[in-house]
C-alpha cells in the first residue's frame, strides 16, 4: 500500500459545528503531517508528528486540534471555525530520516459557512 | 527571512520542446531539495529529490540541477507533452528539521 487516504474529500461546516478530518497510511511512514492550501498558493506546514509525538506546530490557532492515535492514524480536530479558513486540508507521510519524498493524500476540500 | 519563489506563476511551452522551470530560496540551507507536481484539486505528488552534494538527478524525461552556490535549481521536462500540464511545486528540507517547506508554484501548460 503506497497511498495515504484521506476521509472525508469534501466537508461544509457551520461555524459552531465540530467535525474531524482523517487520515490513514500503512507505509510504515513514523512523521505525518497536515497542511493547509489556500486557492492558486502553496501548501503551508500547520502541524509534524514523529514517532506519535507533536513535533512542529506552526503557531496554528486552537480550534485545530490535531490528534496521533497510532503510527497509521492522524486526526484534525475542528471546532468554531471561521470562513477564511475554507482550503484544501491536506495529510502526508514520509520516512522519518530525511532524502525521502512525502507522499500526500488526495485533501480534504474544506468549506465554513 | 526565508523565501522560496519560483521565478514564473505561470509557463507555456509547446509540445515537444523542453520546459525549464526554476527555483530560488533564500536564507536556507537545504539539506534537499524537492520536486512536486499538482493537478487541480489534488494533493502533490512526489518527482525527485536532489541532496545538497549533488548537482544534478534525472528520471526518465526529468531532470533536477542543484546549484547551492547559487541558491538556484532548475527542473527539466524535456519531449514535453500536453498530459504534463499541471502545477510544479519545488520544496526545501533543512538539515535536522523535519519540516518540508512549499515554494510558490509555476502553472505549466503545454500547448498541442
């Protein structure tokens, strides 16, 4: 299995709404990772795990809560989202050790209303 | 402040011919760096990686320069054909950081 999969792809949410995107591989990847994408702009890091562990958090606001059950599991969390932040919510692995590319899912296409 | 910009937002090239497309960062110090292609609506999808003390890596009609004097690489399609057209996406790794950072994107189409 060379793929991460990605549930649901599409979301529309209300503002008070709490709803969880997730994310499975079985590559034996130990870092996942969440980014966010904005229409015609690059992905942007929000969050690293290691070995389970929150690694790198990139000063993302509260009301994403990301989550690590296990080595083939990653979660985001969302609660009282606002509009600006409808993008494309994307997961990826790779090898821990870097010289490895990152293998992304397919995102989540993510609207607040 | 760190910066990775890719010279053109958008490019079109003629089927046949070789796109060139490129790729500056400043203060960085790469341990790799990567190529991505995206098609719309799509997460990225890994080309190739070229390490710090490599200059260049080729795969099939591909081909990555790592010029870190520089602070440039240059990504080669040659024989370029309309099913390549899609947004390429290089991306920097630095040395014990776990953190793979985007440049901004070069929308390549190519025209039959």
């Amino acid at each position: 299995d060379t793929e991460v999969t990605q549930t649901p792809k599409h979301l529309v949410m209300g503002m008070t709404n709490k709803k969880s995107l997730k994310c499975e591989q079985h590559m034996g990847h130990r870092a996942m990772y969440w980014y966010k994408q904005k229409a015609k702009k690059p992905p942007e890091l929000m969050f690293v795990y290691s070995y389970e562990k929150l690694s790198i958090n990139e000063s993302v606001p509260s009301r994403f809560s990301p989550e690590c059950p296990n080595s083939s599991l990653l979660n985001l969390h969302l609660h009282a989202l606002q509009p600006e932040d409808s993008a494309l919510y994307l997961c990826a692995s790779s090898q821990l050790q870097g010289g490895y590319g990152y293998t992304f899912g397919s995102g989540t296409r993510l609207t607040v209303v | 402040s760190q910066k990775i910009e890719q010279n053109s937002e958008a490019l079109n090239i003629q089927e046949g011919k070789t796109a060139t497309l490129t790729c500056n960062y400043t203060n960085y110090s790469p341990a790799y760096l990567q190529w991505y292609r995206q098609d719309p609506g799509r997460g990225p999808v890994f080309l190739l990686l070229i390490r710090e003390n490599e200059k260049e890596k080729r795969k099939e009609r591909l081909k990555v320069t790592f010029d870190t004097t520089l602070k440039q690489s240059l990504f080669h399609i040659t024989a370029s054909q309309p099913a390549d057209s899609a947004t390429y996406l290089c991306a920097l790794e630095d040395f014990g950081n776990e953190k793979l950072t985007f440049g901004t994107g070069t929308r390549l189409t190519i025209i039959p």
